[in-house]
C-alpha cells in the first residue's frame, strides 16, 4: 500500500514538477531526518512551497489559501486541541453553522478528515495551506501562555512550595519528586520545544525577587515568552538540572551541562549553564540544531567579489586566515563552512574548540578542558604532533596562542581562527598588543574577515517604505545614489511574530593581506591607514555591505545602523 509521502512523490513527478532523482533525495532525507516529504523537497530547493500547495489545490479541487492573511477566531481555533492540530498539520480557519473549514498540508488526508469528523461533530472542508504558514499559526494560535494555563490547572498549592532566599539547606528528595510532577515536566518540555519551534538561539530562565521569566533570543534579540508562577521556580530550574544531569543540590556554584531531545525523526542539542544569583539560579540553554547549520558558503550573505577572495585565502596551502566579530556575530558557522569546504578524504582537519558546538563527521574536534590544562596553546602544540593539514582555533586568546598559531601557519598548515576585534583592520593591532612581532604577521596572515548578523526583513509581509534621500546621505549612500533608492520594511504579521523579521544575513568585510597591506604592517600603520589602503584595493566595510544589503531590499536602514554603529 502506498504512503501518502511516496503518492504525493509520484504525483509531483508525474506533473515534470521534480524528477525521480530529486524524488529519491527528499526521500533519503526524509528517512534520516524525519519531516515530510514536501518540507524536503522545498529544503533541498527542488521545488517551492507555493507551487506544492498550488499542485496540491488543482489536484485536488479544493482552494488554497495564504493563512498570513487570516485572523482566526479565538472560538474556531478551541475546536481542536493543540497536540492534534500540530499532529496533522492542520488549522480550523472557520465554522459557518456545521462546516468547520480547515487548513491542511495535505488535502488527500481523509483520515485525518473523518477524526476532526468525528471529534467535532462539524461536516469538514478542506482547504489546502503551505506547511510552513500552518506551523506559523499553530506557533501563534496555540501559544505559550495558553498552554501554560492548561498545564496550571493541574498544580494546587501543596504541590511545590518556592525555595526562599538565603536558604542553604536543599531537601533534595522533595526536590526530585516536584520535578517528576506531570504539570513541571509538561512545561519543561513545552519551553524546550516551543523554543524550537520559534526558532530561538537561546532560552533564558530567569529569577527575580518577585518575578520569574522566560525568554527567548530569536534573531538576536531577546523577547519574554511566559512568567511562570514564582512558587516553580525552584522545581523548573530542578528539572533543567536533572535533564542536564547536574547537581540538583549544589545551587552555590556555576556548573555547564547538556541535554539531547527527540522530536520525531529530529534530535536537538542544548548546551546548558546555571549561575547562581542573589535570588536563585538562572539557566541559560544554547539551541545547537544541525539542521539549520548553514554549511553552504554561498548562501552566508557574501559578496562575490568578498567570497572570491574568502575562498582563495582557506584553498592556500598554508597561512593564517583570521575571522572577527563580537560574540553571537556567526564566526563558528562562517568557520565551519569553511572546514566544509575543505574537508576532503585528503585532508587532516584538527580543530581545537570551547565548546565543540556542533559535530562534523572527518574533522577531528577538541573539547577544551581548562581545569586539566587542556587550553588552546597546549591542543595546538599537541596538533602539530598529529600531522595536520587544517587546524581551526576556536579563539587566538593570548600570546602563547597567538605564537604557536603562527608558527604552524609558517611552516606549512593552514590556520582558521577567531578574535574579538570590532572590524578587520584592528585585528593587526590586536595581534601586535598582545606581543606578536609586526614581521610574523604581516609574513603568516592570509585575510582577515570581520563580520556581523542583521535581521532580514519578513517575506511575508515587506512592504516599501519610502525614505527622504537626506535620510539616506546619511547612512551612507551618495547623494545621486539616494534619490533612486526603494527601501523595504516588515509590516508584521504572525509569520514573523509581528516583528517585521525572520531569520538573519551576515554582512562581511574581507580584508587580503597584499603585498602592499604587508608592508604598510611592517612600517607600522595604524588600524585607520590600513583600512584606507585595503578599500583602495577594493575591500567593502562592514557599513558598505550593510548598504549593500539595503539596496537588495533585503534588510532596513535600522538594522544596518544598529549592527555596524562606529564600522
């Protein structure tokens, strides 16, 4: 019997809409990573949602429709549980007496039909929805907070009592047995995977003297999604302990841990820290999704002139090539596509990390460990013993670091790693503050690439905002240049959670060491004469690339501003 997967597979095929090879792919894909099959389809860009949902209406005979458009009735949407409409892929947009009208990923679906039938009691009539739009409105209809409510109906007062300030004495099993309570582990689980689900980077569980909170970092910027009540603070933050497999009753000290979780076919990672503060611990979680780790180099957001020279710099033979940017900025992901791009059968690729945050099968990774005299300096000179081709430094921290880094890229290896500088030019002066000889670098440094994330504005509801030209003169672009601009901004909608943005675009700028940049280093220049000199050779600033993404219609004026403040 075929499936409704390997049915609708055949269908697109039929219609010359994907071919069998690419059929084949989506399938692989969709056996190792779960999902369905037209969400793989899409990922791997053999087609797009628009035309599966539009295929799937003819095919059908039923409409489609775009559910961004729609303000769904806080009524209708009660008629289905969250779990079912999440289970399906499914959405109640309407009831007009005894027709409840749903949105579906997939129209053929009668068995899903005839339980929403069955469930409600309402004659059903489809309608067909891209997937991702109906993830969207679970995302917003079934939200957080109502969920959380559901899950309080179940507490009562003798359940969990709220550990009071000052208190040393930890009754770990009373402790152990709140965090085994079906309502704490419901809302545990429902932080973790909603975070997920809004595609966040962080969570952050935090308390306060009379207030405990919830947040989540998505896109870079931090938004509170629930405060739960401050008698489950202690209990949560147990939860998230034991998940972690820490010491429940050791509360003083900082400690790091980790936890794996399973959504259906998908496994997701989440790099745990606890901090003691003066009213309890906070909890951050880092989300560590391989899924959505973008190994591609061409879709990063470079510049083809700025990847062409990026390229170049990690294909020598040898030499340092150097990433900067402030924390959160994407240096591990540009790092580790350009370890994906070199990771060959021929290659030894030796990376020393702090944290290994992602795994990448044929690179040998490192975790650093501190307390045992495991740092950067001492995996390198352990690296050079190994026989490397490429070896990647998680950060160039010091002197003795820096030192051992450059004498490998001297003596025939190639060296990736990162520093905290605000653009490429002053990495030269970071180098040479923490001791390094003007010589060695100017003789081992291949490029330095600066970098910065910007929000990109929502697809689904951008619309052109006009700007006065004096406005745009003085971001950045010439006078003549400003009178023809169109500028873009996100209206807000629920595919963006009314922000006006999803997801994010880096913006780069890529500095060659020329023979000309080398030797203005050994005269000693400043980090002002250097840049001068790398943009007459054609390097773009990181304001220049953040212009650059503006004229594209790809992010606004207020974003390029506030990531590349003083670039």
């Amino acid at each position: 019997m075929a499936t409704a997967a390997s049915r609708l597979g055949d269908m697109l095929v039929k219609a010359n809409l994907v071919t069998d090879e690419q059929l084949k792919k989506a399938l692989q894909q969709q056996e190792s990573q779960g999902g369905r099959l037209g969400t793989n389809l899409v990922k791997l860009g053999f087609i797009s949602e628009d035309d599966i949902t539009s295929f799937l209406s003819k095919q059908y005979g039923v409409p489609s429709i775009n559910l961004s458009h729609f303000e769904i009735d806080g009524a209708v949407i009660k008629l289905i549980p969250g779990e079912i409409a999440q289970k399906h892929m499914i959405v109640p947009i309407n009831r007009t007496g005894s027709v409840l009208t749903v949105a579906m990923a997939d129209p053929s679906n009668i068995f899903t039909i005839d339980d929403i039938k069955f469930m409600t009691g309402f004659k059903v009539e489809p309608v067909v929805a891209a997937e991702s739009s109906i993830k969207n409105a679970i995302n917003k209809y079934y939200d957080s907070a109502g969920l959380v409510q559901d899950i309080m109906k179940d507490f009562d007062d003798r359940e969990v009592s709220a550990v009071t300030e000052g208190e040393d004495q930890v009754n770990v099993s009373e402790l152990e047995k709140a965090t085994e309570d079906a309502p704490v582990v419901k809302l545990v689980n429902l932080i973790l995977t909603d975070a997920i689900k809004k595609g966040a980077s962080d969570i952050h569980v935090e308390p306060y003297e009379k207030t405990f909170r919830v947040r989540y970092r998505i896109d870079g910027v931090m938004y509170e999604v629930m405060q739960p009540p401050m008698k489950l603070r202690a209990a949560i933050t147990s939860r998230l302990k034991i998940m972690s497999q820490l010491d429940i009753a050791e509360r003083r000290l900082p400690q790091d841990g980790r936890i794996k979780i399973k959504m259906g076919q998908r496994e997701m990672d989440f790099r745990v820290s606890t901090l003691p503060t003066i009213f309890g611990e906070k909890v951050v979680l880092r989300l560590l999704d391989k899924s959505n780790l973008q190994l591609d180099m061409s879709r990063l957001g470079f510049e083809p002139n700025a990847q062409a020279d990026f390229e170049k710099a990690i294909l020598a033979p040898y030499g340092m090539v150097l990433v900067t940017g402030p924390t959160g900025s994407g240096k591990t992901t540009t790092l580790y596509s350009a370890l994906h791009r070199l990771n060959t059968t021929e290659t030894n690729i030796m990376t020393a990390e702090d944290p290994v945050e992602y795994n990448l099968a044929g690179i040998n990774q490192v975790q650093m460990k501190a307390e045992i005299g495991l740092n950067f300096a001492a995996a390198l000179r352990a690296f050079l013993r190994q026989d490397p081709d490429i070896i990647m430094v998680g950060e160039i921290r010091d002197y003795e670091t820096a030192e051992i880094g450059i004498k490998a890229a001297l003596t025939g290896h190639l060296v990736l790693s990162t520093l905290h500088t605000n653009d490429a030019p002053s990495t030269v002066s970071r180098m040479l503050n923490m001791g390094v000889e003007p010589f060695l670098v100017a003789a081992s440094t291949n490029l330095i690439l600066a970098q910065r994330l910007c929000r990109k504005i929502c697809g689904a509801c951008r619309e052109e905002l006009p700007v006065p030209p004096g406005a745009l003169v003085d971001v950045g672009f010439s006078a003549e240049e400003a009178k023809g601009i169109k500028t873009f901004k996100g209206k807000g909608c629920m595919s963006c959670s009314e922000t006006g943005y999803k997801g994010r675009v880096a913006l780069y700028e890529v500095m060659l060491i020329t023979e000309q940049v080398k030797d203005a280093i050994l005269q000693g220049a400043s980090a002002a004469e250097l840049r001068e000199l790398a943009r007459g050779n054609g390097m773009k600033t990181l304001r220049e690339a953040g212009l650059q993404k503006i004229r594209e219609g790809v992010t606004t004026i207020q974003e390029v501003m506030r990531v590349t403040s003083g670039s």
